[in-house]
C-alpha cells in the first residue's frame, strides 16, 4: 500500500515532550524476534545483549533451543519470563519484576507476558507481545483490541513492545492506538523499519514496536546491526515522566 507524505511526516517532524536532564528515571530496552525455527545463531544475539546492557529484551519466536540458550546466556538478566513454543514470547529483565502473568488469545493460543517492573519507586507494566501474522488478520486485530483492553485499564504507565506483524501507517494500527490510549516511541525520529533485515538494500517495513502511554516519553528510538535474524533489532530509552493515572471502575 502506497504511503503518502502525510503519514510519513509526523515520525520525521513530530516531537516528543520535553524531558529536562535528570529530573524523570529512564529504562533501556532492547527487542529481537529471533526468527526461529531458521535461526540457530544464540552466540551472535547473546553477545550483542550482554554488550549492550539494557535493562529490559522483550523475545518474540522464541523455542525450547532459544530458551536453554537465553537463560544460559543472559546470566545479568535475574528477572525473567520464558513462554516457549514456536511463537513464544520471553521478558528477560535487570530490573525487578513482580505480578507476572502470562496471558493466551484466541484460536492458536498466542502467549503475550504482562509484568510489572519496578524502577526505583516507579513501577510500569510491560507488555511483551507478537501478535500473528496479517494473513489471519481478524485474529490479528482481534488480538489488538484485547491488548488494548489491558492497556487502557492499567492505572501504571504502559509500555507495549514486540513485533506487532503492522506498521504504524496501517487503518488498524491507528485504531490499536486509539482503543489502546498509546503513542509511538518512533515518532520525532524517522521510520525506523526492522524487517526483513536480509533485503538487498535495507529492511523497509516497521514492524516492531514500543507503544506508550502518556506519561512516558521516548528519549531515544533506534534499530540496531543485522545480528542473524530477519529482523533487526530495536532500542529505546524511556523516561518516566509523569505520574501513574487513574482509572474509572467504569470503563
């Protein structure tokens, strides 16, 4: 589908609220879908993680051989939460995690992680999620709409982070963000696209995501080297820039 300027403008132009240095805590994330079955290279991704530090990697495909190899791996990520199956999920943390849940929709049982992570005093829920692929694309919107469910209904700030199988210039996605009450950590800093990181030239879709809710600013937004899977991976920093909301028992 052809994309015209309008669309494309805001992630160029568009600016996220000013955070002053030092007054608001940020988290670092980090986000892989592994590509399994077809990538085997644990070595590779790992030693790109360790490098790199953050303080949360949100998996998407993860199986039994990526989970042994993860939770061997990633030895400074005490905090975690692994669902394995061909479309697994994992949520690997070197913050503390508490009220973990992990969550199963629809017809093919796709696991999403919900957990709270602690921040200091601040606590955000994440959610780790990889919605199915567009060809089953009730299911896949049908998915989004439970997402955005938990996300309007959490009184925590948000982050929702995975390969989301659409990008940000889809009718569905837009409507994802307005059920969800989320923004898009890439705006202000281009179209940062992360699939597939084998093309010739350079991935030319935006499939992976961080979504926010309003009292979390991104402060930084970037995909990182091919590190063997089709995708490429993606950062954030963010900061915690304003107090958790409340929520109506009505809604």
């Amino acid at each position: 589908m052809a994309l015209n300027i309008t669309q494309v403008l805001p992630f160029i132009t568009a600016q996220q609220p000013v955070i002053a240095p030092n007054t608001a805590p940020t988290i670092t994330l980090l986000q892989f879908n592994l590509c399994c079955p077809h990538n085997d290279d644990h070595r590779r991704i790992i030693d790109f993680i360790n490098q790199r530090q953050p303080d949360l990697v949100v998996f998407s495909e993860v199986n039994q051989s990526w989970k042994q190899a993860i939770e061997a791996g990633l030895i400074d990520y005490p905090y975690r939460k692994v669902q394995a199956t061909d479309d697994g999920v994992a949520l690997f943390s070197r913050l503390p995690l508490s009220d973990i849940q992990v969550k199963f929709f629809g017809p093919t049982q796709r696991p999403r992680i919900q957990a709270v992570v602690e921040k200091g005093e601040k606590r955000i829920l994440i959610i780790a999620a990889h919605p199915i692929v567009p060809k089953w694309l009730t299911i896949r919107n049908a998915e989004f709409d439970a997402i955005a469910r938990d996300a309007r209904m959490s009184s925590l700030p948000v982050v929702v982070a995975g390969d989301m199988n659409c990008t940000q210039f889809s009718v569905y996605f837009s409507k994802f963000l307005s059920d969800s009450g989320l923004h898009d950590s890439q705006l202000g800093y281009g179209i940062q696209s992360s699939w597939p990181s084998e093309f010739p030239f350079t991935p030319f879709l935006p499939l992976d995501h961080y979504l926010l809710s309003d009292e979390l600013t991104s402060v930084r937004s970037q995909t990182g080297p091919f590190v063997g899977s089709d995708h490429l991976p993606v950062y954030a920093e963010i900061a915690i820039s304003g107090n958790p909301k409340v929520v109506s028992a009505s809604r």
